[in-house]
C-alpha cells in the first residue's frame, strides 16, 4: 500500500515526538539514577506521600510527577500549580473554538479599516 503524503507527514511527526519523550525519559531516569539511595532525604518520600490522596491519582502508577515539581512537598506550591493548569487549559480550550467557529460558521463581514480597504480575512 502506498502512503498519502498527509499521514507520510503525520507517522513523521509522530516519530519526533515519540523520539523527544523517550530522550526525556531517558534523561530524568539518568539523572535520577546518578544519585544515591542515601542521598533521598525523608522530607522527598513525604512529599509524595502527602499527594497520594489527591483527585487524579489513579493505581498503579499513584501519584506520578516525572518533573519532581512537588519534591519540596509545599501544599501551597502545588494547590497553585494545579490551579494555574487548569486555567491554562480553559483558555486553551477558549482559543481552540476561537480557531474551529470561524471556520465553521464564517467570518464577520465588513471593513477593519474602511478608508484602507482592509475586509476582515
């Protein structure tokens, strides 16, 4: 079978990004391995146990933070952090329709600027 150049492109991008979370991966894995067991102090096994009971916290992985934002185990750093997320994802949401409702239902008509001639795209 011979492969459009649509989804030729899409595996492509698929790849890097496949490619770029495993570099990642591997590099958070590295530098957590280069520490030793001893060196992990009570207050880091704290912090993580303090977020167990979270909402989104789902077996078996548990509570998962791949960045280590929450190491310091500071309630008030993460309860902003989650608020500060979900207010990134409703304006995200907002700027998706933003893009998708010209498009379904067309665009304003009229002039930006009359004296220019400049018509809204």
């Amino acid at each position: 079978a011979v492969a459009s150049p649509a989804s030729a492109s899409s595996t492509g991008a698929l790849v890097s990004v496949s490619a770029v979370a495993a570099a990642g991966v591997v590099a958070r894995w590295a530098t957590a391995g280069s520490r030793s067991k001893k060196s992990i102090s009570k207050r880091q096994h704290v912090a993580v146990a303090a977020f167990e009971n979270e909402l989104g916290v789902q077996s078996p992985v548990g509570f998962w933070d791949p960045a280590g934002w929450t190491e310091d185990g500071s309630i008030e750093n993460y309860k902003r952090r989650r608020q500060t997320e979900i207010k990134h994802g409703r304006i995200a949401m907002l700027a998706t329709m933003g893009y998708i409702t010209p498009e379904l239902y067309g665009k304003f008509p009229g002039f930006l600027s009359p004296s220019l001639g400049i018509k809204f795209a």
